[in-house]
C-alpha cells in the first residue's frame, strides 16, 4: 500500500509554500484531516494500522484518542481492531476523561492520533490515563511526522519527541518535510509568498 500515494489523492498532503504551525516555512503540508473525509479511505487506513499492531503482539483493550485530532483515527483503527473506542479532551486547558467515560485498572490502552509530530497531546493523553490506573502499551497514529521513531522505520527520534522511548509507536508512514525558518526560506527567497493551508478562504 503506497501511504503517500493516499494521503495525495485525498489532497491530504499538499505541495506548495506553506507556514507550519511552529512558524516556520515548509514546501509540503500535511492537511491530515482530509484523508478521513472519505469513510472507505479512512477504514483502509485503520486496517493496515491494525495489521501492523496485532502482528507486533501488543494486546489492546482500548484505544484511547486526544480530542479532536486524533478522535476519527482512533475510532475507525478500534473498529479495525475490535476492540472499545473512547477519548480525553480538554477541560480548561487541562486533558481529562468525561462523558461517561471509564477506564479499569489494568486495562491495556493505546493512544491514537491521526497525525505523530512531537507527540505532545498523545503523552497527555497517556499521561490521564495513568492517572486513572490503567495501562498505556503503546502510541498508534495514522502518519508520523519524523519527530518520533514509529516501528520499522530507520529515521532516528529527533530531540522534539516527547513519546517515551520505551513504548511503541505504530505508524503507517514517515511524512519528513525540509523546514526553514522564514528568513532562511528558499522560497521566500525566491519571492514566493508563503500560505496558510486551511485559510484559502478566509
Ligand atoms: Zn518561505
């Protein structure tokens, strides 16, 4: 299954000037939303994810996703997996487990995302979980930006990854853009105008 090849037909991964949400400039953008508008992709995705999961022989009761990001990911890899569906949002700032939501103690859960960067809402989310006694086997998402080292990539962890290094990350692809902080840009230099992606209308 050619991962890229996806996101690219679902316009999910785009090709341009863009300004990453760190700020700096970047001539790719992941627009990872976009790949789960269409239900079918989405579900192949997921499968491919569970694939990978249940031949690492790591068990999961549960995935757990970080509001909103991660939510569609986590619900269509458990459906993959077979397993319960639920997810932390935040509260005042803070990650929290609402709406009814339980978790045992014990229980096997893996975090899931749609898109790794640095990992940093997924360690919130593991790190609720915890707190409330279960346990956390893993981190799972759709694309990895590079930051973290997913199973079965050679890409090192960079020093941004906040995922532990004892825990796995199951991930499909390795999205790795060159970045550049403005006033280093090619492009800019160039005289291109870097965009937004996601603001085209505004
Ligand atoms: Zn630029």
């Amino acid at each position: 299954m050619n991962v890229e090849e996806i996101y690219k037909e679902a316009e999910a991964l785009l090709e341009g000037h863009f300004i990453l949400s760190s700020g700096n400039h970047s001539n790719r953008y992941l627009q990872s939303a976009k790949v789960l508008e269409n239900p079918k992709r989405a579900a192949i995705l997921a499968e491919a994810l569970a694939q990978l999961i249940k031949a690492s022989g790591v068990e999961v009761d549960t995935v757990c996703a970080p509001a909103l990001g991660g939510i569609l990911a986590g619900y269509e890899l458990a459906r993959a997996l077979g397993v319960r569906s639920i997810f932390v949002e935040r509260k005042e700032g803070a990650m929290e487990l609402r709406r009814g939501f339980e978790v045992k103690q014990g229980e096997k859960i893996l975090i899931c995302e749609d898109i790794i960067t640095t990992g940093g809402s997924a360690m919130e989310a593991a790190t609720i979980i915890e707190s409330l006694g279960a346990e956390v086997v893993g981190f799972a998402s759709l694309a990895n930006r590079g930051f973290c080292q997913r199973v079965g990539s050679n890409i090192p962890p960079k020093s941004e990854c906040k995922l532990p290094s004892d825990k796995p990350l199951f991930s499909l692809e390795d999205f790795t853009f060159e970045m550049y902080t403005p006033d280093a840009c090619p492009m800019c230099q160039a005289g291109s105008e870097a965009i937004k992606p996601g603001s085209r209308n505004a």
